[in-house]
C-alpha cells in the first residue's frame, strides 16, 4: 500500500482520537515536548492498544510508518 494514502487525520482516527486539524495541533501541543529518550510509542498518554499499534507497525515499517514518523517528529 502507498504511504501516502496515510495522513495525520487518518491516524488519529485509527488511534481513536479526534482527527480533525485543530483536535491533532491541540493533541500534540499538549504533549509536546516528548524527551528524546522515550521511543513514542511508550509515551504515558497512549492505552495499552494505541501503543501497541505504533509499536508494531514502527517495528515492521509497515505503510503508516511515515505518518508515524512525522507525528514522532511533531511531539518532540
């Protein structure tokens, strides 16, 4: 699958999390800055099944590797 059919939006919906523009700023400027030494997906504000989305599909470079990448980039 193409990458680039992942945006913010559709990982914030497939995280469960309100995926409109503003909710995704509200959500990372309340987060951010998330230290250098916590990989993201062990971050204290994701469940049990967040976290472990991000973290396989991290491990696998799956196709929402990139959009991850980018949301990783934002929190820090």
């Amino acid at each position: 699958m193409d990458a680039n059919l992942h945006t913010m939006s559709n990982l914030f919906a497939q995280l469960g999390l309100p995926a409109d523009p503003a909710a995704i700023e509200e959500f990372i400027s309340r987060h951010r800055p998330l230290g250098n030494e916590i990989a993201l997906y062990r971050a204290s504000f994701w469940t049990d099944s967040q976290r472990s989305f991000l973290k396989e599909e991290i491990i696998e470079d799956a196709d929402w590797a990139g959009v991850i990448d980018e949301l990783n980039g934002r929190l820090r």
